[in-house]
C-alpha cells in the first residue's frame, strides 16, 4: 500500500470512529476504538494469513520503538499569555503524568516537547522519588 492510500485509509477510520487520533507535536497518536475492535474481531477471517504475519513481524521487530514513542506525548499551542505546553506520559493506554505549563517563548515551548520523548521517563521517576 502506498502513502497515500494509507492516509486516506487512516481518515476514513478515524471519521468512522474505528480508530481516534491525538495529535502530538511530531506525531499523531492512533488507538482503536471498542467499535474498532468489534468491527476487527467480525473481519478477522476475512485477513490473509500473509497480511496478519506482516503484521506481527512489523510489530515484533519495532515493538520497543513503538511503545517508546507512543508512550510519551507532547504538543504546544499559542495561548492568550504564552504557549500551552502539555507533556504526557501513558501506559498501557492510561496516562500516568500529565504536565501542562505556561511558557512565554516559543522556542522553549518547542525544545520542551522535543525533550519529552527521550526524558518523560527519567522525569517521571524523578518526580515519584522526590514525592515517596
């Protein structure tokens, strides 16, 4: 399948409520909705054994880099008195840590977020060291 074709693909799956969309300052973060999973588990039969060990070999050989970048979310937003920064980081689907913060520069805004993916975790257990 071409670039294209699975962006559209993944468009219609969201305005179908199969799958929401997060959007991340350099990514967007898919999950599949319980409809989505209900809608799979009717067309399971109907996906080629071919395609399904695509699938798992894909998964397998990116798991850690897949779990890695959908755990830690970061986006910003221009605000009435600076950026909105929000740093999330989720596990197993539920967030653990929500940090929101109000920065007054851009490029500070920006660098935060950029961050977050290679440090959410060491700040993570940072805070809960400093709090037990």
């Amino acid at each position: 399948m071409d670039y294209m074709s699975f962006q559209l693909l993944i468009e219609e799956l969201v305005n179908s409520e199969m799958v929401k969309s997060k959007q991340s300052i350099n990514s967007v973060l898919y999950t599949i909705t319980d409809m989505g999973k209900q809608a799979l588990t009717y067309m399971q039969n109907d996906i080629s054994e071919d395609s399904i060990n695509d699938m798992n070999e894909f998964v397998e050989n990116n798991k850690l880099k897949l779990m890695k970048e959908s755990s830690s979310i970061a986006n910003f937003t221009q605000g009435i008195n600076g950026y909105n920064v929000n740093l999330e980081l989720v596990e197993r689907q539920n967030s653990v840590l929500t940090i929101d913060l109000l920065i007054k520069d851009e490029e500070m805004a920006r660098t935060l977020c950029e961050n977050w993916k290679s440090k959410s975790t060491k700040v993570f257990d940072y805070i809960l060291n400093e709090l037990l």
